[in-house]
C-alpha cells in the first residue's frame, strides 16, 4: 500500500525548507517525493536499529543479488557481483568515475538543460563542460545526433553523461538514439557515462532501456559506467546507497583499485539494507506507485493544456518531473520565479539553474498526494489569471 499522507513541513528536509516562514507557500520541487518510503524498507532498517549495536557491516551476497537481480528482470543488465562499485551517491559517483577515467581538461559532453550538479562535478573537477542543447520537435526534445558526432569528432570530449530517464525534460530516450549514441562514442573514443537513477520509475507508455543492457550489445557495454541506486524509486535519496556497474575489464581495474585507495565502498549500513530489501520486496509497491504518478501524470498534462494553455508542458515520458515552458509569458527567469511565490504561493525549479536552454522554463515535481497536487495545479492558474489581468 502507497503512502501519499505525509507532513514534511516540520522536517530539516531540502524541499520543504523554503516554506519555513512562509505557511502559504507550496514547494514542488526537488526529486525526491512526498509519498511515504515503503513500510517493509523502513521496518527492514528498524530491525537492523533492534540489533542495538551499529557497527561495522559490509555488504551481504544478498545484497549484490538482489541488485543483480533487479538489473536483469527490469532492465536486461547482465551483471556479476565484481562488476559492481558501491558509492554513497551518484553524484560521488560520477565525480569518482570522472576524475579517475579522464584527465584534466579532457572535455565532458552535457546535454543541457541538465541536471544542475552535473555541471559543478565538471567544472570542478577541471574538465571542459561541453554543454550540448537538445532541440525541440513537437513540444518534445530529441537529440541532434549529427551535431553530436561532430562535436565528439572534434576530439576534446572523452566521455559523455547520458541521462535516462532525463531530469529535467521526462525524456525516455528511444532505443535507436541510445545504439546511435553508442556507435557515435565508439566510433570516436568517447566514454559512455549512463546516469540511469531514474529508470524504474517507468509508465505504460515509455519503458526506458540501459544503455548496459543485453539488447545493446558487447561493444556498448564495454564503454558504458552504468551509474544506478534505488533511491528515486523508493524514495530513499537520503540513504546514501548508490551503485556503479562496470564490464570493461580495463575501466573496472581502475575504478576497483581506485575505490580501494578512496575506501569509496564504505557506506551506510542502513543504506545497504535499505537498497536490498527496496529490490527484493518493492515489486509491487513500485507498480502501485509508478501506476498512482502516471495518474498524476495524466492529471497534471492535461490540466494544464486545457485549463492553461500558455504554459506549456513537456511530456514526461519517464521521472516524476514535468518540465513546464512559461515563455508566452514574456517574463524574465528572475520575474517568473517571484511571480509564481507572490501570485502562485507557488515554488517551482527554475529552468535557468539547468543551464541557458532551461530559461523561461519550470520544473514541477508530481510525486505528491493527488489533492496537493490539484492544488499546485490550481495555484498555477491563479498565477496565470493574475497576470493575464495585469
Ligand atoms: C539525473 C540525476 N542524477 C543524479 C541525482 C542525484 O543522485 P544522488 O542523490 O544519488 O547523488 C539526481 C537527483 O535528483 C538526478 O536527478
């Protein structure tokens, strides 16, 4: 049974903390959902506190199966237990992995708008961001393959981050653009960074593949990182429990002796429990879940194509992420977010932190109880009334 009656307001949470001194102000924001963890996962962890003593624990052969397990049923990745690195998070992941299987100044393809850390874990890092706008068909993004082998063939980029499902847009990539993305990267030299954390939250429409999976063939995993947890899913981003899938035996050497030298596989003994028993147990609740946000899905597109036809939303394939285009506004990125907290009491993520494409754009986060969502929708059409008058 799905949860969807929580109070976060009063928690130290990251979403909820803009509401503080603002009772009125309503946050639909960060992807993390305001739906209950699964009962089994948090009594799972319970009993690991009746233990009473929390000391050092390492990962169970229960644990890497149920990994592998899950890999292989939803998304046909073939894995065996010394293929896999265990890391805190997939962005200590992915910095891990960049600094270990690039160089300084080696250039990271983006596709943008992206996921905003992904350009800190560059930058920071002291690799080239190559930010690569997608383009837009049909209200929809795709990608321009012909620009990206032109970009990869210029020689800078030694890896490229592949979000699928994609935050913020919804994108499901298809199977053709993925084996594309392959042959292009093989062709030229170019690591394949598959950032897939938001994959089992999955739609009847649109199942994503992995860019590892079985279907894509030697060649493609052997170029691919694989980087996953259960924690959009499950919603357990506070955990810390993330995993990276590794099959080039060169590639997995490095990481492995890299992990060694960072001790990057000590995590949290509440994270491995949480993340084995989300695979062994979560079948069920998962489709509940994933069959409560396609309605609040459904819910929210058509709301707002009919109720509010000058935002205009994406359609979000995969994630709990509706990626909103307010540009028949006319409104500046700054304006835009102040108008929709004074007119809305409404708190969105704006566009323009995901990049330069992301501006006059929104991200709403549906993964809510369906009446809060209404009333995010709602507030959405106050706001729209409000300025429309004006
Ligand atoms: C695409 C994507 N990658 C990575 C993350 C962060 O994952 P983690 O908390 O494991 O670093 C998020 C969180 O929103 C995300 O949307």
């Amino acid at each position: 049974m799905i949860d969807t009656n929580v109070n976060r307001r009063q928690d130290s949470n990251v979403k909820w903390s803009v509401a503080k001194n603002d009772d009125q102000l309503l946050p639909m924001t960060v992807a993390d959902m305001d739906i209950a963890t699964p009962q089994f996962i948090r009594e799972a962890m319970q009993s690991v506190l009746d233990q009473k003593v929390l000391g050092y624990t390492m990962p169970s052969t229960a644990f890497y199966d149920a990994i592998i397990r899950w890999q292989k049923k939803y998304h046909d990745v073939s894995l065996k237990r010394d293929q896999l690195i265990i890391v805190p998070s997939i962005a200590v992941g992915l910095s891990f992995v960049i600094r270990h299987l690039t160089q300084v100044n080696d250039g990271i393809i983006v596709m943008s708008p992206y996921y905003p850390p992904y350009r800190r874990l560059v930058v920071d890092n002291q690799r080239q961001f190559i930010e690569f706008p997608l383009i837009q068909r049909e209200g929809q993004y795709v990608i321009d393959l012909e620009r990206l082998d032109k970009v990869m063939a210029e020689g800078q980029a030694k890896a490229i981050i592949v979000c699928n499902p994609h935050n913020p847009g919804g994108c499901v990539w298809t199977t053709a653009e993925l084996q594309r993305i392959q042959d292009i990267a093989y062709a030229h030299h170019v690591l394949v960074l598959a950032d897939e954390i938001h994959d089992d939250v999955a739609f009847s429409d649109n199942i994503p593949v992995s860019m590892m999976s079985d279907l894509m063939g030697d060649e493609a995993s052997e170029q691919t990182i694989l980087l996953k947890s259960a924690t959009k899913a499950f919603n357990l981003a506070g955990v810390k429990c993330a995993y990276l899938a590794v099959k080039n035996p060169k590639l997995l050497a490095i990481l492995k002796q890299a992990a060694e030298a960072e001790a990057i596989e000590e995590v949290n003994t509440l994270g491995l429990v949480a993340t084995r028993t989300a695979y062994e147990q979560g079948e069920q609740w998962l489709t509940e879940v994933n069959a409560y946000l396609e309605e609040n899905r459904n819910l929210a597109y058509e709301y707002l194509r009919e109720e509010v036809p000058l935002i205009r939303p994406m359609y979000p394939e995969g994630t709990y992420l509706m990626w909103l285009d307010f540009m028949a506004y006319g409104l500046t990125d700054a304006e835009l977010d102040a108008k929709l907290r004074t007119l809305g009491h409404l708190c969105l993520n704006p566009g323009i932190d995901y990049g330069q494409t992301g501006s006059g754009f929104m991200r709403l986060n549906f993964a809510v109880d369906r009446e809060v969502l209404k009333d995010a929708l709602h507030r959405l059409k106050t706001f729209d009334k409000a300025i429309s008058n004006k």
